[in-house]
C-alpha cells in the first residue's frame, strides 16, 4: 500500500484530507429524520421556516416528499405523501428541503464537512424555532461521485480499487460490452451507526437514483451514505452538527479506501 491509500474501509489509521480540484463529486446530501409533529402539519409551517432561513435561501418549491426504500439488495424509489417545501440559495446549487417528518440539506458545490455541517446546524436551529423537535430518529451524510472522464473510464483498474471495480476491471475481448452493473454492501459499524455503499457503471442517460439526473455518457457512480440511527438522536444543532461531522469522517474513509493515489492525482489532489 502508499502512504494515502488506506488500508481498511473502517480503520483506525490515520485519514487525512486530500482536496480534489476537479472532484467527480456530484452530490453531497444530509438528512434528519423525525418523528411526526402536529405544528409542522400546516401551510404555515412553510412561512415561519422561510421567515428563519429566508436571507440564505430566498427561493421556494413546493412538491411531493420523494422517499427511497433500501431493502436488502435494492433500492426502490417511492413517491411519499408529505408536502415538501424546497429553499434554494440565490445560485440554486443548495437547497434546504422541509417536510413533516425530514429535513434535509443538499449541495452540488461543496465546499468541505466544516463549511457544510455548519450550514446544517444552522438549519437545523432555525427548525426549533419553528417547532419543537424532541429528538431526531436518524442522521444521514451522503456523497454521490460519479466519473463521467472518458480518460479515467478506460482507466478505471488503476483509479479504482480491485474489491470496488468487479466486474468492470473484467476484460471482454471485445466479445461483449458492458452495458450495465450496480452493486451495493450494507455495513453496520455499531450498534447506532451504519454505511450503505452503492457503485458501478451505469450507460449513456441510465441512473441510479430517479432523484438524480441522468448523464448522456457512460458513467461509474459511487455513493455513500453514512448514518447514524436510534430512537432518541439529540436535536441539538451543536450535536447535530457533530453527528454530521464524524459521519461525513467514515463515508470519507471508505473512499478514500476504495479509490488508488492515481485516482486522487488523477482529479487535481496532491499527494
């Protein structure tokens, strides 16, 4: 192994952070769950959480909580009942998403855990000034990567690490061509905390998750999703904020562990 590439997905050796100027990072989404509330179920739930979070996120969407259905060996996208009310930022790339029942906040230009689990406990507090959340029911980071660089498609056994790339590191000889492969592994860190992992290829204007738009290339997709689950999760946003932080921590360690030094050079880090 070199020095950067780490050798265990869930370690304890040390994980240093190496910034990637050309990150194939498409996505990076936090979600708190909870329990129901009977003053968020309200058109004017809406207008007391805009009027917290309003200078930051000045636009509204109202729509249809989307909802995802993990069972074991699929992911199955169901479309929820909930009203959900959507805030972006004056560019549009951050978008705060409240439901009765979920907050989320999800970015296409992130900027690092710090930058990012500070803007979630600062939507997270404005939410307790709305209403009164007791306690949350589960805390999810997730990183959505995906390589569209037809470069580093051909080269994906050098950038991706034998145990991830399966059956697109297999030569076929020009016998076939691989139009399409998805594999995902469910692992459970502790009695609170867990990781679903999802990656493969997916072909020109194919998609993994209906809510993510597709590409018109061949892609290879790995996404992340860090969680931490119990019944009595603190709503505190300083807590919040530190769930968030040692959750994006173990997806990032998994990464790291699942890519090579030529893949981390290959879009803009310095080793």
């Amino acid at each position: 192994m070199t020095r950067s590439q780490l050798q265990a997905p869930f370690g304890d050796e040390p994980c240093e952070d190496v910034p990637l100027s050309v990150a194939p990072l498409v996505r990076v989404l936090t979600q708190l769950r909870f329990d129901p509330l009977a003053v968020l179920d309200s058109p004017n739930a809406a207008s007391l959480f805009a009027a917290e979070i309003g200078k930051d996120y000045p636009y509204l969407e109202k729509g249809a909580e989307f909802n995802m259905l993990i069972t074991p060996g699929q992911v199955s996208p169901q479309m929820g009942q909930n009203a959900v009310w959507r805030f972006r930022s004056p560019d549009r790339k951050t978008v705060v998403s409240l439901s009765n029942g979920s907050l989320a906040l999800e970015t296409s230009v992130y900027g690092g855990r710090t930058e990012f689990c500070s803007a979630l406990s600062s939507v997270s507090a404005a939410l307790k000034k709305v209403a009164y959340v007791p306690a949350y029911t589960r805390i999810g980071y997730r990183y959505t990567n995906r390589v569209v660089d037809q470069n580093a498609l051909a080269n994906l056994p050098s950038l991706i690490r034998p145990e991830i790339l399966g059956i697109s590191g297999v030569q076929l000889d020009g016998r076939a061509d691989l139009q399409h492969s998805l594999a995902q592994a469910s692992f459970k860190i502790d009695a609170s905390r867990g990781l679903l992992a999802q990656w493969g290829e997916m072909p020109p204007g194919g998609t993994f998750d209906p809510s993510l738009s597709s590409f018109e290339q061949r892609s290879w997709v790995l996404d992340l999703d860090s969680f931490y689950q119990s019944s009595e999760v603190s709503s505190d946003p300083e807590e919040v904020r530190g769930h968030a932080e040692m959750l994006s921590e173990s997806a990032y360690r998994f990464f790291r562990w699942a890519v090579t030094d030529e893949f981390l050079s290959h879009f803009g880090g310095k080793l």
